[in-house]
C-alpha cells in the first residue's frame, strides 16, 4: 500500500478544514439573524481573508481553528470578539504575565483596558485610542511573532528610547530575522528585552516561555541585567550601559563610556586578596 506524502495530506487537510470553517461561520452568522457579510461588520471578502491568514498560521498547523477562539467554552455561543480568556485555554502563562504588567494590569481589576492616551509616555497620536488586550500586538488570525517583537511596539510608543531602536546594533540583528517564521536567539527586538524568554522543564523536555509583564525588567535595572543583557554581554558592560540614562534614551546605539566605581573596587579587592606579602 503506498503511503501518502505528509506535506500534501497536511495541505489538504487545511484545504478542508478551512472550507468547514467557513460554514461554519456562516452557519453561526445566519443562525443569528444576520447575512454572512454582515456578521460583527466584516464583508465575505473581509471572512475570505482572515481565512487564508489562518491557513499559514501556527495556529492552523496546530489544529486550532477559528472555533478554538471563538467559541464560549461552555455555552458553545460564538463569539466575535475573544478576550484574553479565549487565548489562556491555550497559552496560560503568557496570559498571566501579560496582566502583572501596565499593558494588562487595568482587565485583571476588572477595569477598562488600557490605552495608550493614558501612558505619561509620549505616544503615537493615532494610537491612543487602542486598547491593550493580546490582540493589540498579536495578529490575531496571522499570528505573526515577528510583527508582535517590534512593529507592535512602534505602533504606540514614540518615546525617544523606543524611535532610536531604529538607529542601534540591536535593530539590525532583528532586521537579519524577518524572514523567519519567529525571532531566533541571535535577534533582539523591543520583546527581547522587555518581554524576556525563559526555558522550562517539563515532562516533555525544554519549553520556551514569554514573560509578557512588559513591565518586570524595567526596574529595578539590576533584573534586566540579569534576565537579559547577561544573556549577550558581560556583567560589567551591561551594568555600564543599563546605568547610564544617555545611552539607554540612545537605545544603545553605541558601546558604554560610563565606568562604575563598584568594578574598581572589585578589582581592588581581588588584588589584595592575591597579595600574599601581607
């Protein structure tokens, strides 16, 4: 009995599964006493689209498909806009982070999501008025890890650290990356630093996990230093950059000229400890 190539049985699959899915929706749409293109706003070209983004997505090689999200998990209603709850079934972890930090802190009090007209930072004028949920920097139907890195982050921040990303060493690693499905190791984005990765262990092996409290290296700076720049650099390069307020509003376009004394009093210290004349 001949076998089937895996690749073209996995496309057909996807070929499959986005035609039920399409029925699906309409399905849904038109048992809600509404036409197809006329369900929560979007056009049939509109549904059409969304459809082939999901077809290259991870979500899609992964089985999860439109009702994975869109669907209320107990009463089976359908829904047309997924919150943050629709996304923990699946990524529990990135959820939980992501409302430890500014970003999401606002729904885990049951509030309004936060937008960037609130920030004290300056942002962008046509931004202020999205609300932060994993939607915000996370397309939704494309999934595209390498636009969340940066290009999120740039939609809404227009701080001086954040433009100047553009002009650093950092940003062409990153641009060496676009290419790929997902940032690799030797790329740093804005997510790199700010929303760090971490191995876990688990009963299958190593997991790489997002910490999406965007705001749990910013301070103290010693915990970036450890959770990150210590990941590239040496320990006295990166506490003579993270410490020094006019290369990071630079975004470390350039080596530290700072030299903190606390080095020269560790090498002090080393020297007498190897003087054995005394």
């Amino acid at each position: 009995m001949s076998r089937v190539p895996v690749r073209p049985l996995r496309q057909s699959l996807r070929a499959i599964a986005a035609i039920v899915l399409g029925c699906w929706l309409v399905a849904i749409a038109w048992s809600g006493g509404m036409s197809p293109a006329l369900a929560d706003g979007l056009t049939q070209a509109e549904i059409d689209t969304i459809t082939q983004q999901w077809q290259g997505s991870i979500h899609a090689l992964n089985d999860v498909n439109c009702a994975s999200c869109h669907q209320e998990a107990e009463t089976k209603a359908f829904l047309a806009q997924p919150t943050q709850e629709s996304c923990r079934s699946c990524h529990e972890q990135a959820v939980d982070t992501f409302l430890l930090g500014k970003h999401g802190i606002r729904l885990l009090e049951g509030q309004t999501p936060l937008t960037p007209a609130m920030a004290r930072l300056p942002m962008h004028a046509d931004a202020l008025d999205r609300q932060m949920t994993c939607n915000t920097c996370h397309d939704v139907h494309s999934v595209n890890t390498v636009q969340a890195a940066t290009d999120s982050c740039l939609t809404c921040h227009n701080d001086a650290h954040s433009v100047n990303y553009q002009n650093s060493k950092h940003a062409k690693l990153f641009e060496a990356d676009r290419s790929l499905p997902r940032p690799s190791n030797a790329s740093v984005s804005c997510a790199t630093c700010h929303l760090p990765r971490h191995s876990v262990t688990t009963g299958s092996g190593e997991v790489v996990k997002v910490n999406h409290n965007n705001t749990y290296t910013l301070k103290p700076r010693d915990r970036m230093v450890a959770d990150v720049c210590m990941n590239c650099h040496g320990v006295e390069y990166s506490y003579n950059s993270i410490f020094d307020d006019e290369l990071v509003t630079a975004n470390f376009d350039k080596p530290p000229h700072l030299e903190l004394e606390t080095f020269d009093l560790v090498r002090a210290l080393e020297v007498r400890r190897g003087d054995t004349t005394k």
